[in-house]
C-alpha cells in the first residue's frame, strides 16, 4: 500500500479480495504496510486491485514466504526498538546479561552495555534450559527488574518469551519479544507474538533450514507483525571444539531473500569469551545489521552462561569495533575487515 494509504483504503482491497473466495493478510510495518493475498492468483489478476485508491503496487510473489520476501518489499527493513534503530546503516549494538539474577546485577551489566555504546539492553527473565534443574530464570520478578532498569539507563529491553499464554505479560514490560532458537517453530508462540504489537527479534533454529527460519517469520508477519528481526545464532552441526556453528554465510543470504534485518549473536555460536569479538567483525565484515551479546559484571559467578559473557576490558575493544576503529590487528571498513 502507498505511504498514504488509509485503514478504509486496505479494509477495500481486503473486500474484494475476499469477494472473490481469497484470504488476505493485513502487516503493518513502521512504514509501510503490506496485503498478501492467498488463493487463485489468475482470479486476483481480474479483480483491477491495482486501480483501488491507496495501492501503491500489486506484485505477484513466487517466494513461499511473501510478506517478509525481498519480491514483496524490495527495499530493506528498519525496525525500531524504543527508538532505537535495526537495520542498514550503522550496526546497532544489543547487550546485557544472559539471566537476570539481582537488580544490582542487571544494573551493572545494563551500565557497561551502555558505556560500550550499547543502544538495547537484552537480559532473559524466563530462561529454557536444556538441563530441569539448572536456573530458569526469575520470571516475573525479572521483567519488573528490567523495567526498572530501563527506567534508569534510558535503554529500551528485549526479553525472550517462551509460552504463548506469557506474551501478554512480557510484552507489558519489554519493548521487543524475542523468540528463541529451541521455540523457532513453536507456531502458536509465533502467532501470538504476532497478534501484541511489539517488534519481535527471532533467532534461528539449533536445525532449522534458511527456509525454515523465514517461514517462522512469516508465521509472525502473517498476523499483521512486520517489525521482526532475523538473528543468526549458530546452528548445531558435528564439530563440538565451539557451542554451536556459526553459519557467517547466512547473513547475506538472507538478506537477498528478505527486507527484514538480520543481526548475529556471536556469543552463543561461540560460546566462548575469546570468540565473540573474532565473530562481531566476521558478522560486520559480511554486513550484519547488528550483534546481540552477554555482558555480566562477574561470569564466576553468573547463573548462566557465565563462560561466554563480556567483561570490562572487552567491551571497549568490542565497542571499538562497532565503530569501525582499529581493533585487534584489524579494522572494518565499510562492511568489510581488512588488516592494517
């Protein structure tokens, strides 16, 4: 639909379309917003849909997923996070503790993501673990941690959600849902964050396919959601020298295939501390729109994944990568890691 379009102009496509025996699909991104159509394509081509005031342009997708598909939107994605920018243009820096634990905790890893030039803060209030017994998070008490950390940094919150009857009550306190890598094709959790309004950040499945990946997101655009973030976390393959596999590869594929933003979570491929700054400027050099990483004040003694969390000393060189300064032996200049 054009820029202009108005709610009655996309309530008329949405008539004829079903006038004709079609479904169609109504997502609003924060600027542009998007009808798919799904039914008899030859009988849609009588229907003039084109002619209808408010329609910028009817394009016909040969793409599985057409709402987030580079054919529907050909120009690629800028999604906000209270204000905060993901997409082309500079790399936008996601960071903060694994698990939140105590305020004070979360506070310190919140300032030093902060400091680096961090401009969302992640931290995980409900935590899925492979293991019952290990620590799954503080729920509730942990959003309320959150907000309240949010209110004093200025840092907007993206927190993983990870049952739908939870979306309501997580999206009350975060500015971005983040779907993760063991609920990539949980649909009903899919459809719900696609139902609240928030921007959703969704990480590739441990096995999932490129395919599969962006079919999750069309669950999500599908609802009427084209705010989603694609994140690249490392996929399980035979090697067990890292946590997971970093596939580097799929960044600029998928942004060929799809308008959305794509980031990379160098710390959980990894899983290792001294990985994740090797793996931010691989993730830069191919064109990431932005890295999510841990931070926590103390890793001896966090309650997850303390092995791969950021301390001080490393995030003022990750920060300086991030702005494309010299760094490490390198530096990364326009998209593009060379040494000096």
């Amino acid at each position: 639909m054009a820029p202009h379009a108005t709610a009655s102009d996309v309530a008329a496509v949405v008539a004829r379309v079903e006038s004709a025996g079609g479904e169609a699909f109504v997502s609003r991104g924060t600027s542009r917003t998007v009808v798919g159509l799904v039914g008899d394509v030859e009988q849609f081509g009588t229907l003039s849909l084109g002619a209808l005031r408010g329609v910028a342009e009817v394009v016909r997708i040969s793409v599985p997923y057409k709402l987030i598909s580079r054919e529907s939107h050909p120009d690629r994605s800028v999604v906000r996070v209270g204000g905060a920018p993901i997409g082309p243009g500079a790399p936008t820096l996601i960071a903060g503790p694994c698990a939140v634990e105590t305020p004070e905790q979360t506070l310190r890893a919140a300032l030093m993501a902060r400091a680096a030039g961090a401009t969302i803060l992640r931290g995980g209030a409900f935590k899925p673990r492979t293991s019952p017994y290990a620590f799954q998070g503080l729920g509730e008490d942990g959003l309320r941690i959150l907000a309240d950390v949010r209110a004093e940094t200025g840092l907007p919150v993206v927190t993983e959600v990870v049952d739908a009857h939870d979306v309501e009550l997580v999206a009350s306190y975060a500015d971005m849902l983040q779907i993760g890598t063991r609920n990539a094709q949980n649909f009903a959790l899919l459809q719900a964050v696609g139902d609240v309004g928030r921007p959703v950040m969704l990480k590739r499945g441990m096995s999932g396919t490129i395919e599969e990946w962006l079919m999750a997101a069309e669950y999500v655009a599908q609802r009427g959601n084209l705010d989603i973030v694609l994140c690249e976390r490392g996929i399980r393959t035979f090697e067990t020298a890292t946590r997971n596999t970093l596939d580097i590869a799929a960044v600029p594929l998928v942004q060929r295939l799809s308008h959305l933003p794509v980031i990379v979570d160098p710390s959980h491929s990894g899983g290792r501390r001294d990985l994740v700054l090797p793996l931010t400027r691989a993730a830069l050099a191919v064109g990431a729109d932005g890295v999510i990483v841990d931070v926590h004040p103390d890793p001896a003694t966090a309650l997850c994944d303390g092995p791969q969390a950021l301390v001080h000393e490393d995030l003022a060189e990750l920060g300086a990568a991030m702005r494309g300064e010299r760094a490490g032996g390198h530096r990364v200049l326009d998209g593009v890691a060379s040494l000096p």
